[in-house]
C-alpha cells in the first residue's frame, strides 16, 4: 500500500503574549511530501498505557490487531513498553528519574509538574515547531484550517508539544456521569434520582431491600474520588474538586465552602454502609466486579466503557437486568447541574510526544503524523477495512467481530482491538464511531442526560503556565493535592471530623493556595489574549 502525503504549512499562527519571546512559527513556504509505508530499519521506541478496555484482554501493544496494522501502514516498526495498569504516574515518573526514554511518550503532560512547556525546558520533551513544519503536512493541514484548535494545542510561548486527541463535534465531548441498576429502581418502585435526597433513598434501599455491600461505589486509582472531578454528586454543593472558572475568576473548589457539604454528605453515606467501605482502593477489576455481581448498584462511568461494557455482562446473567444513566445530581429537583462532564475539543489524554533524547525525531513525527491523514483516520477511528469495518453508501460501518464479537467481548472491548477511535490518541476523532459505539438506547440516552448541564459556563480552558511560574505551581499544587486526599479521606472515613475542614483550610492557606490560584488566574488571561 503506498500512500501519498502532501501539506502547506500552518497559517495564521494566534497572537502571542507579548511579555513572552514566541518560539518560532512555522515556515509559511515550506511543502513536504511522505510516501507510506517507509522504507527504514531504524526501530522506534513507544511507552504509554494500554485503553483499560482492554484489561484482562490483552497486556501489551504487540498483542493488540491495531497497533500490528499501524506499524504496516507506516513501515515503522515500534517497539511499545506498556505500564502496569493504574500505575501509569509511578511508572511515568520512574522512568523520568532512570533518565532512559524511549522516542516517544503517550501522557499526559498537563499532569507534568508545571505542564508541558517545563517539560519542555527540563530537557524531557521537543518542542515541535519545526519538526512539525517540516515532516507533518497532515497535522499542519488541520491546525492551518482549525485557528480555534490551533489555539488549545500550543503553549503561552507557541509551543508545540504533542501530537493530540481532537474531537470535532460537540456530540463526543460529554460521554460520562452518574449510572444506576434500573431493574433495581423498578423492583423497588423507585424513580432514576435526581436530588441528592433521593440518592440517598435510594442507596438505603439497594443496602437494605437488595443486599448491595457497597450501594454506590467509585474507582479510587490512581487518586480516590478522581471521578467526582467534573461535578458528579460534589457539583450539587456549587463546586468541583478542581478549578474551575466563576464570574471571569479562577477558583478552587476544595477550598469553598461547598465542599465541606460535600464531605458531610459522604461522610454519613459511608457511616451509614451507603458508600463502599473499601472506596480508596477500587480499581477498574474491582468495579467491573462489584458491578456484575450485583454488589455494588451505583457509580459513575463511561457510556462505552460503562454501560457498554457492563450490560451485556449484566443481561447474561439475569436477562431483566439494565443500567442507565442518572442526571448529575442537584439539591432542588427542577434545576440544571452547575457542573458535569464536557471535554475539550482538544483531549488532553492520549497525546504523544518526542522525548527530547530520542535520535530518530523526524522518523517518529512521520509515525504519528499520519494519524492525521485521511487514510490514518480511517485506521485509528475505525481499524482495518473488511475485518473491523465496511463501507456501506460511503460511510464506515463496524462489523460483527466489533458490534456482536464472537468471543462475547463487549464492543468497547472489541474496538479497542482495533481502532483508537473509543479511548483516544495522536488522531482526528470521527463522530460516526459514537453513533455506531452508542448502539444500544441506554448509551444514547445516557449522553443526551449528562449533556444538560452548565457546564460550558465554567470550564475553565486549557491554561498553561510560563515556565517561571511553572515551577512554583507545581510546587504548591503537590502540597494543596496531597492536603486535600488526605483530608478528603480522612473525613469521609471518619478519623477526623468533619469540623477538621477548617483547620485543613488553613493548612491550604499556608501552602500558598491563593498563589496558585493568582497564577492560573494569569494563565487564563494570556490565554484569551493568544
């Protein structure tokens, strides 16, 4: 299969600080060609996680039709190192500190202490610029026609960093929130719940009338209550577990007096036997358990990953059995959630860049450069034309190994053998994979449900700090995070009081809360000004 590529270079690069020297634009004259597959020996290096769909599947890349089919396409041969799952932190910082990195890094470097332009500058990471200008005609293509997305992808400094996950309808940017057993409500005569008083009905009835040992359960790895981060259930007390953006201020929503409620709440669901005892240490095996056994009838996930995955195992096992989405909760039935799930346009997981060591940068841009074609679109959204998809009238349609597999793996399971198009990577997401993933009418609903939120008004967007600020940030946001999981556990499991909030506000006080928030602050105004 040969394939030809051809790009202009990147126009209308935005604005710059002018407080800030911009790296280097793209040069506007520059054309480029490449002719897949390659003809090279030289053996790339790749390190990033596995989709967690694929947990108890398959353990490594190499296993995995997708990326077999990747390196064929390209001529690239790529050698993957796959992190232990849920230890994807630890292993990313361990192998920082062993100072051996392979040529490429899936991960997320907004969770880089200081972001992806102190990566930048501590020697981990390239910047892109040129290498993007000269031997990625696709990616220059799109960002050259996208100035909103342009705009995300790129440092306070211009910087490019990474090849991203880019979603272009507003359709796939809300795919999770509050599931239930609705077979349960039905059998008990209860309705989907809507307040936080009518969760916590609920929960007493699963405990009480089902015999679920955790009622409502959440994944606590690699952070616990990592979920609650978009506003599930923390968001009908006005806040989130995060940033967030208010009245054109930054604000913090641990340290508002929203989250104390928050506390309070779980605090006496986890007393009460409502909330998991063994919270902190679910991981995606346990939940998938709890969920399937029947121990747990409550929680917080993905269309795909969630419902998708668990009906089929559910309706197996008890063919009346059914889980649904649940709105975000609110305190006054009638009103909309402040907050919920919406994701950025620009997806900041399942980025790739270049470890700023590797010798062999412009044959690794070429690799990821060609997700971001036409044909690449096809192989990551939808996978290998007459195994995991046909045309039919033009269009992509997954076929039965995907859609009814015959080793009764569930399609979110099945896609990831194949595509990327369900998890996210270096590509261009095609809506018509959620039409065809979302096949069943809990999924469908579920999105339309957890789409009505207001979200959008408080969505703080995808700042970066300058790399004199970046230090300090991380700095302080190492201390402020660790503060608030070990009061936020501490509370909730009751060896503290929940009176103990405040002198952990104070505790956030000492760190220099109020100083990360100032420099977010200026973060957010540069960015409007890019």
């Amino acid at each position: 299969m040969t394939f030809l590529l051809a790009g202009s270079a990147l126009a209308g690069c935005s604005e710059n600080n002018a407080e800030n020297e911009p790296a280097s634009s793209p040069d506007m004259s520059s054309e480029s060609a490449v002719v897949y597959p390659l003809k090279t020996d030289t053996k790339l290096t790749y390190w990033g996680a596995l989709p967690n769909n694929l947990t108890g599947v398959k353990s490594a890349h190499a296993e995995v039709p997708f990326y077999q089919e990747w390196q064929k396409r390209t001529g690239i041969t790529v050698d993957f190192t796959t992190p232990p799952a849920n230890q994807v932190d630890e292993s990313f910082n361990v192998m920082l500190a062993s100072g051996e990195l392979p040529d490429l890094l899936e991960y997320n470097f907004f969770n880089f202490p200081g972001g992806p332009e102190k990566a930048i500058k501590d020697g981990y990471i390239l910047e892109l610029n040129d290498l993007i200008d000269k031997y990625a005609p696709n990616y220059k293509k799109y960002l050259q026609e996208h100035p909103e997305i342009e705009k995300m992808v790129k440092t306070d400094n211009g910087s490019y960093y990474s090849f991203p996950f880019i979603r272009v309808d507003e359709t796939q940017l809300t795919f999770q929130g509050p599931v239930i057993r609705k077979d349960w409500l039905d059998e008990l005569g209860l309705p989907v719940p809507e307040t936080i008083d009518e969760w916590t009905t609920t929960l007493k009835a699963f405990k009480e009338k089902k015999g679920a040992a955790a009622p409502i359960s959440f994944v606590g790895k690699p952070r616990v209550f990592n979920e609650l981060g978009n506003g599930a259930f923390i968001g009908a007390f006005g806040v989130t577990r995060d940033f967030y953006l208010e009245d054109g201020k930054v604000k913090f929503g641990p340290a508002e007096p929203g989250y104390k409620e928050f506390l309070s709440l779980f605090h006496q669901w986890y007393a009460d036997g409502l909330l998991d005892k063994d919270v902190a240490t679910v991981d995606s095996k346990v939940m998938d358990a709890n969920i399937t056994s029947g121990a747990t009838g409550a929680t917080w996930a993905n269309s795909g990953g969630g419902i998708g995955k668990w009906t089929p195992i559910l309706k197996g096992i008890d063919a009346k059995a059914s889980i649904v989405a649940a709105p975000y909760p609110v305190l006054e039935k009638g009103t909309t959630p402040k907050f919920g799930q919406r994701d950025y346009a620009y997806s900041t997981g399942g980025m790739v860049a270049i470890s700023a060591t590797s010798k062999n940068a412009e044959l690794a841009v070429k690799l990821l450069d060609y997700g971001y074609s036409e044909e690449g679109q096809l192989l990551f959204n939808f996978g290998i034309e007459g195994v995991s998809y046909t045309m039919e009238n033009g269009s992509p349609k997954f076929t039965d190994l995907i859609m009814n597999n015959p080793d009764k793996l569930a399609p979110a399971q099945a896609m990831s053998l194949y595509i990327r198009g369900n998890t996210g990577g270096p590509f261009i997401s095609d809506k018509r994979v959620s039409e065809q993933y979302l096949n069943l009418p809990e999924q469908q609903d579920a999105v339309a449900l957890w789409k009505n939120t207001d979200m959008a008004n408080y969505q703080l967007p995808l700042v970066t700090p300058t790399p004199e600020e970046s230090a300090e940030f991380a700095n302080i946001m190492a201390d402020v995070n660790t503060l608030v999981d070990e009061m936020t556990l501490k509370i909730i499991l009751g060896t503290e009081p929940l009176d103990a909030y405040d002198k952990y506000l104070e505790k956030l006080n000492s760190v220099k809360l109020s100083r990360a928030i100032e420099i977010k602050q200026a973060a957010l105004e540069r960015y409007l000004k890019r």
